[in-house]
C-alpha cells in the first residue's frame, strides 16, 4: 500500500472494495455477452447523452465555474454522436478482424475493471465518452472525478449507468467513488482487481497513474505551437484559431497556446485578430499578463484564469480591453521560463512570436513543443507542402493538425477524419504508451489466432541445360560479338579450350583468360573483369570446375553490377527472401555466362553459389543469389573422361553428399526430392564403375548428369551439417571438400535420423522426416529391410561400402592428425562450423556438443556410425 | 466413509433460486450438494453473489459443492472472480 493510501480508514477502504468487487462482478458477467448485445445497450446510451447533452454542460459549469455552456454541450454531443458515428459498425466482440491471407484473426479480450480519473476541464463529455467506450468492449469502469467536478461527473455516470442497466448491461458497470481523495485514488491505482488505469487530468494524475505500476492510458497537459506561414489562407486561420482557443474558453489541451507568425504577415494576421474581436496586448500589458497569470515559482498557469472569459481574465488583471473582446493575444520573444506566457494556457490568452524566417519559425515552435507539449498537438497553417513536411519532421506530437483549428481539430471526425476522442495519447513524450487517440481498441486485450502458414516455395534453375556426349555443340546457337573463356591452365593445356572455340559461332571474337586452379581470389576477379571490360564482352563462358566458374560468376556480377559490395552480399542470411542485403537488379552491361563443368561434383554450372577466397582478411566470401546461377549450363561428359581416380571419387563423393543432404534439407520440396532422390540412385550405380574404369563412357556421362541434377536439389534446398563440417575441418587440416566430406557422411546420416535433441523449426515440414526420407532412399537404391530403422541402418552400411570402394580415407585419424592436435583443433571446428551458412537448413538442430561429437566420431571413423544407428 | 449428497438441477430461468435452496440444504445437513448447470448458459450478478454465499457456506462447514456440467463461458466467469477454485467440477 503506498504512504498515500496507509491514511485510509478501514470503512473507506471497505467502501472501495465495494465498488472495485461490484465492477469486478460486472466485468466478468460481461464477459458473457454477445456483439448484438452490446450494440443495443450503447445505441440508447448514446441518445441518453444527447438528450442530456445541456443539462449536464449546465451542471459543469455551475460547479466548476470554468467554460462556455454551449460549448461544453456540444463537447458532450460530440464525445456521444461523434464516437458512436465512429464505433457503431466496429466489432468489439470475439473475432474482430481477420487477414485470412496471412492466416491472421484478431480476436478481442475485454480488459475487466478499468479506473478512471475524469478532469475538472471536460468532466462530462470524458465520462460520455469512456462509458461509451466501455460498454462497446464489455469493461466495467470505476470513476473518480476531480473533485471539483465531482456532482456533475456522478450525474453523467448515473444517467449512464441506468440507461446501461436498462438495457441489459449488467449491474456495477459503472461505479463512481463519492467524494474522492488522493488516498482513494492511490488505492484504487494499486488495486489488485483494477487491470487498467485511464487517467484524464493534470500532470500529477498521469504521473500517479504511470507511477502505480499498472498499464495506464494516461492523458495530460500539451502546449500547441501554431505556425502561420505567410502562404496559408490568412482568414481562414485566423477564424480557425480564434474559433479553437476561445471554444469552452480555452479548456481544451489541445488548444493552441502560442501562434508563430512569419514576419511578411505578421502586422496583416494581428489586424485581422484584431478586427475579430482579439486585444492585441503590447509589452507592458504581455507583461502584466505573464505576471499576473503564470506562478513564477512552479511556471504553470494560474488556475483562476482556466476556463474564463477574455474579458474577465482583462478584468482580473486589470487590463482595459474592449467588452467584445474574445481573444487576448500578448507578444513574446522567447520560449522558456523568463518567457511566462510561452506556457500551456487553458484560457483565451495567446502568446505570439514574430518569425523572421521559416528556420526561426520551426525552432520556436520547437521550443514550445518541448516546453510541455512533447508528444501532444501541433498545428501548421500553409500551402507549401515542403513546410508541413518539415514541420511534421520537427514537431514531436500525436496530432498535426493542418489549416484547421487545434483543439476541436485534434478531437478528431469533424475537421479531419482522425479518429473521434475526448482522450488525447502523447507517446513517450508525454509519458505515455500511444500517440493514438484514445479510442475502443485501447480498452480492449487484441488476440492474434495466427494459424500455420507455409510460405511459397520455388525452383529456380538456370534458363537451358544441355547435356550428354558433345553437348558443348549447343555453343554454335549463342550469337556472341566478343566472347571471354575463363578456364585453368591444365584444362588449356590437354585442349579442352580448343574444342569450346571450335564449337562456338564464326566471328566470335575470343579470348582466354587463365585463372589459377584453386579457389578464386579478390585480383583473379578483377583481372578477369578487366578483360571483360577491355574487350566489351557480351558472353563468358567458364570451362572448369566449381573454382572456375565461381569466379566467372563474380566477374558477371561486378561486370554488370560493378557497384555491388561483395562484403555486404556475401553477409550471412537465414532465409535467402528475407536477407538483409538485396543483390542488384538494375544491370550496367549485359552479360551471357555459359558455364561448362569438368568435374562432376559441385554442381556449380547450375547452382546460385560462388565462393570467394578473401585473402587479406583469411576468410571466404560465400555469395548465394539465384542471379548468380549461370544462363546456360552444358554438362558435357567428354570433358570429365580424363578425370584422375582421386578427383572422380572426391567430387563424386561431394555430389552423394549433396543428393543426401537436399533430400533431408527442411527446405526439400517434391521438386528437389526428384533430383535428390535420382542423383542418388545415379551416383550408387555409377560412381564405383567411374572411378574403377575411367573409360567407361556411360558411367561418365551418368555421373556428370548426377551431378548436375544433385546440384538442382541443393541450389533450392540447400545442404545441411555434413557441409558445415566439412567446410570447417578441410579448411584447417587442407583437405579437399570432396574427401572431408566422405569423412563426415555417415556418421551425419545417422545423426539425422535419431531423433533429434532439438528440433530445427521448419514450417514447410508437417513432421520431422528425415528418417523417413532416408529410408525412402534405401528403398529406391533396393537395400532391404523391414523398419525405418533397418533402412536407415542399410543406408549407412551402403554409404560405407561405396567409400571403401572408393578407397577414400574413412577416419580422420587415418589422415595422420594426431588426437591431441586434433583435440586442440575442436573448439574451433565447431564454432566454425556453427557459423557456416550451410545447416540451417539440416533436419536437425546441431548443439555445440553435438557438432563436436560428430567430429570425435569422424575421427574414429569406421564403426562408429553403425554403432549410432543400432543405438538409434 | 459414507457421504450424503444432495443433487439439484438449476434451471436457466431460476438460477438463483435454486442456488438459495442448495444453500438453505447445506446449511441444514452435512452433506455434499451437488448442483446440475447442464442447462445454464450464463449467470449474472445475483446468481454469482449467490455463489459466493454457497462457496463460503461449504468452507465454514467443510462440505462440498460439485458444479455438474458447467458451460464453458460460465466456467470462465467463475475463473474471472476466483471461485472456480472454490467448488469441484463434474463433466
């Protein structure tokens, strides 16, 4: 309880546990009602407020002594007809908007007891207005009127109580504390039963409200600044702020406290204030003003001014004004505390400035906005759009009110089509949690049903793939003015560069750009851009293997795109359609890349992957775009006949590798799955046959086919963990990818299809498959076996036989790494490995521990996978 | 050990009466009442007072009230004013 709320006797505080279980009572029966219910209780409240409209503006006036009785009439009619015209066809109740095409339906929850602190400036318009507001979203609200304005609040909250009841409402929807303390209302703030805090007041309410640790709407003092640009419709502002400052006699928050005039107009703009019926005041009278009217100890205004006519306020000070006077205006040359009248206001009394320029415009009303005001209202009169852009860009308010009075204005519905409120939010500025107007959706807990949707997915291969025995023929259909090959200078040496010029058209201009064999490098892409552009190429065919048309494909993209950041495009991603980095679109030069494979395991003449080698900060570049993918592929297999033994079962390996890993991938489709699953019949049928008898045409040509239609699997499901290891452990001991990954595979197979210690979210799968996938493949490959287990455990045993055949080394150890060297190396393996761009799309989520326990296994080598999967 | 239970069926157009008459039986027998809401779709204000009356009725005498077939909506209502911990719940 605070110090506060400790002085309360115990009847009071029996009291308010009343009221506080009544509501509670309520909200909870309320809870119960339909839509069509609500909507019959609000309607005649509604016209009970109309109805009543004058006999409540007269009770406020007579108790509190502060506005103007028609005004304060048509404040109430607004704070009924207004916000009914606007909440009448608004569902409050169960589901209250639906998105289905992004699977979204917002459903409402009620809030329960909400407490509520009405104001002495517009008691009983705000009480109209959140009794309105609560029974439309089913709260039960307990009030607590300023206490000078506590008859007239009570009055409304009655007549509203009795029509609610009347209408089926259910009882204690509305209470209202008698006689209300700050103990009372410190109380009430920390009452367990209260949810929600609505406070309408002075600074010292919201700050209560915000203070008790309970969500609060709270609402409070502003200090508009009007600019009057020397473009805008003169006579139209002057009426629209004379009309708003002198409404209910300035009471109104929002209304404006200090108008900025552009020097070019000023003298025009007073003689018009002037000739409305405003006193324009000179500096002695400003000066009497600010003494009298502001309390120099706390710079607030004074409360006997607030709510009162001109003419009195005139009197009071004793100041000669005409007695038509509505208005005082009193000039001011600065904005702070030495300047008293540059604050808040809430009377017919505003301070004016003479701007010389739009700059010293804007900073004055700056300054005010901050003086107070941050967050609240603003308001600009002009036609020059640039201004009320830079204004709205400057000024910190909810509302920016454009050529129309501020306080009626900002109310919302009348001048413009904001959203009707006697409940004006201020966001932080103002210490509040919204800049909305306070409106239905704030007394309600919105529930977002967000049902599972699947994203579209995609198959994105290159336009043409031409393959078989001299499909390098195809050349001859690609008109070219001025080719480039890129190759290596093995491949340049045993002729394979003769037979692509002797396929490509008559005329072609060619030239041969000779690259090193390994990865491709920062300056090897740069030299070869440089050809490009010295020779004007309009074609560059890449005649290698994945090092060599990698780097044709980022000489394409700077070519093309010479102002693309490889840095920012090689940053990692977890989802390609929603990386941070966008690879460009917009194309300097045209550019055909043909890519001709001569190895058959990357896959890279079909896939958008290109690795760059960045040398000076010891890193590679991984770029991933489908723009990468090259336009036309040729998979030709007399250019692998000459294959070594060791590089056939390396790059085999990497293609199986690929295959498996597109098929278990959480990104595998129907469309990859067909490549996936074909690869891999491929490669166990003629991968031993290519590497045991080199010669054998069929076998070449079936595997350089796998490895392509491996790589359209894998450029649109991606790999997984087996990748991220192989890339971390090759890197650091030097081993070809290929091999490094033969190391890994069936240990990584039996990983995946236990199950998993945490599950990789993937919303494009129904269920965690992966065992499932790899028992599909053991069936396609013919292996046996009764259960999923069984098959899997046949798979890992058919993995491990196409290895020995292929006679690649089958434990780490084998490779002569010691176990304390490799011990050493583990922690970095794994974070390397936890950070490669390859097993977010692995079935199974790898721990850290994890990751090191496959490459311990990896190590071991033969005899540990299949212990894995029998414990499986 | 044996207990007594007394069974009522509260009908939705006298829910308070019926909740009455279940206090008036606690109060006079030891026993254990319980209450049929199969046909109650909502209750109001009196009829959760009522409960309350009933709920603290069975506390002071140490007996228990079983709901039968509370609706979803009413069930919830009670959660709302914590007095669903308060009686036991039949399906």
């Amino acid at each position: 309880m605070t110090q506060e709320a400790a002085s309360l006797s115990e009847e009071r505080i029996a009291y308010l546990e009343r009221l506080v279980h009544q509501a509670k009572t309520a909200a909870a029966v309320f809870t119960q009602y339909t839509q069509e219910e609500v909507d019959r209780i609000v309607k005649p409240m509604v016209s009970a407020a109309m109805e009543q409209a004058q006999y409540l503006a007269r009770l406020a006036i007579e108790e509190t002594k502060l506005g103007v009785l028609e005004d304060k009439a048509i404040k109430n009619m607004v704070a009924a007809e207004f916000v009914y015209n606007y909440v009448k066809d608004k569902p409050t109740v169960g589901v209250i908007r639906e998105f289905p095409e992004r699977g979204l339906v917002e459903v409402a929850e009620p809030i329960g007891v909400i407490f509520s602190l009405t104001p002495i400036t517009n008691p009983t318009a705000t009480v109209i207005f959140k009794c309105i507001m609560a029974i439309k979203t089913r709260n039960a609200m307990v009030f607590s009127p300023h206490p000078k304005a506590w008859h007239c609040c009570h009055e409304a909250v009655r007549i509203m109580a009795e029509t609610a009841l009347k209408h089926g409402a259910p009882e204690g929807v509305f209470t209202c504390v008698e006689s209300s303390t700050l103990a009372d209302n410190a109380y009430l703030m920390h009452h367990k039963d209260v949810r929600l805090i609505d406070a309408t007041g002075g600074p010292g309410v919201v700050k209560a409200a915000y203070s008790s640790g309970k969500p609060a709407l709270g609402v409070g003092a502003g200090n508009t600044p009007v600019y009057l640009e020397k473009t805008a419709d003169l006579d139209m502002a002057v009426v629209d702020i004379i009309t708003s400052k002198t409404f209910d006699n300035g009471t109104i928050c929002a209304s404006e406290q200090t108008v900025v005039i552009d020097d070019e107009i000023y003298d025009r703009v007073l003689k018009k204030f002037a000739e409305l019926g405003t006193h324009i005041c000179n500096e002695k009278e400003a000066e009497l003003l600010g003494r009298t009217l502001i309390d120099p100890e706390t710079g607030f205004q004074r409360p006997m001014a607030v709510g009162q006519k001109a003419v009195d306020i005139a009197r009071a000070v004793g100041l000669a004004v005409k007695p038509d006077t509505k208005l005082l205006m009193a000039p001011i040359h600065g904005v702070g505390r030495e300047h008293p009248l540059s604050v808040e206001k809430l009377f017919p009394l505003l301070a004016v400035y003479r701007a010389k320029s739009v700059d010293e415009a804007l900073k004055v009303c700056v300054d005010v906005n901050h003086l107070g005001g941050l967050g609240h209202t603003a308001v600009v009169f002009s036609r020059n759009d640039e201004v009320i852009r830079k204004f709205s860009e400057v000024i910190n308010a909810g509302r920016i009110i454009v050529n129309s009075p501020g306080s009626i204005g900002a109310i919302g519905g009348i001048y413009n089509d904001m959203v009707p409120t006697l409940s004006f939010g201020c966001g932080t500025g103002g210490g509040n949690s919204t800049t909305d107007n306070v409106n239905v959706y704030h007394y309600l807990n919105i529930k977002r049903v967000a049902r599972r949707t699947q994203a579209p997915m995609w198959f994105r291969v290159p336009n043409q793939i031409y393959f078989n025995m001299n499909a390098v023929q195809n050349l001859r259909q690609f008109p070219s003015r001025s080719t480039i090959i890129v190759t290596n200078p093995v491949l340049e040496q045993i002729g394979h560069v003769d037979v692509v010029r002797r396929n490509l058209p008559p005329q072609t201009m060619v030239h041969v750009t000779v690259i090193p064999e390994a990865e491709p490098e920062m300056k090897v892409v740069m030299q070869g851009l440089e050809a490009l552009q010295f020779y004007k190429a309009d074609q560059i065919i890449a005649l290698g293997g994945g090092s060599v048309i990698d780097a044709a494909k980022i000489m394409k993209l700077k070519y093309e795109s010479p102002e693309a950041d490889l840095d920012e495009l090689g940053a990692p991603f977890l989802d390609i359609r929603k990386r941070v980095f966008q690879y460009p679109v917009e194309k300097t030069n045209r550019l055909r890349l043909i890519a001709i494979s001569t190895t058959s395991g990357t896959g890279s003449e079909v896939s958008p992957f290109a690795v760059l080698l960045d040398k000076e900060r010891g890193r590679k570049i991984t770029l991933a775009d489908y723009s990468l993918s090259p336009d036309v592929a040729i998979v030709d297999p007399q250019f692998v006949l000459s294959m070594p033994k060791g590089l056939t079962a390396d790059t085999g390996i990497d293609c199986l590798t690929h295959a498996l890993e597109a098929g278990v991938s959480v990104y595998a489709s129907p469309y990859t799955d067909a490549n996936a699953m074909q690869a891999i019949r491929l490669v166990f049928k003629y991968l031993p046959i290519a590497y045991e008898h080199p010669g054998d045409e069929e076998a070449r040509t079936m595997m350089h086919n796998a490895a392509c239609i491996a790589a359209l699997a894998f450029s649109n499901a991606s790999v997984g963990v087996n990748h991220a290891l192989a890339h971390a452990f090759g890197a650091r001991f030097g081993i070809a990818h290929g091999r490094a990954n033969a190391l890994m595979l069936p240990h990584v197979i039996a990983y995946n299809a236990a199950v998993p210690t945490k599950f990789m979210p993937s919303p494009h799968q129904r269920a965690y498959t992966a065992h499932k996938k790899y028992a599909m493949m053991a069936d396609l490959l013919g292996l046996g076996g009764d259960t999923i287990a069984e098959k899997v455990k046949n798979l890992v045993a058919a993995t491990e036989q196409l290895l020995d055949r292929l006679e690649v080394p089958r434990s780490i150890a084998e490779l002569g790494i010691s176990k304390e060297e490799f011990e050493r190396a583990v922690p970095d393996l794994v974070k390397i490995a936890f950070d490669d761009p390859s097993w977010p799309t692995n079935p199974r989520m790898p721990l850290l521990s994890e990751l090191a326990d496959l490459f311990w296994e990896a190590y071991r080598g033969r005899g540990t996978a299949k212990a894995a999967t029998k414990a499986a | 050990m044996a207990t007594n239970s007394l069974s009522f069926k509260v009908s939705p157009e006298g829910v308070v009466p019926g909740l009455k008459e279940a206090l008036a039986k606690l109060n006079g027998a030891q026993c254990e009442v319980v209450l049929d809401f199969s046909s109650v779709l909502r209750i109001g204000p009196k009829a959760l007072r009522a409960m309350e009356s009933l709920a603290s009725a069975a506390d002071e005498k140490a007996s228990k009230v079983v709901l039968r077939g509370v609706n979803v909506s009413v069930y919830r209502v009670l959660k709302l004013m914590q007095l669903a911990r308060r009686f036991s719940f039949l399906t």
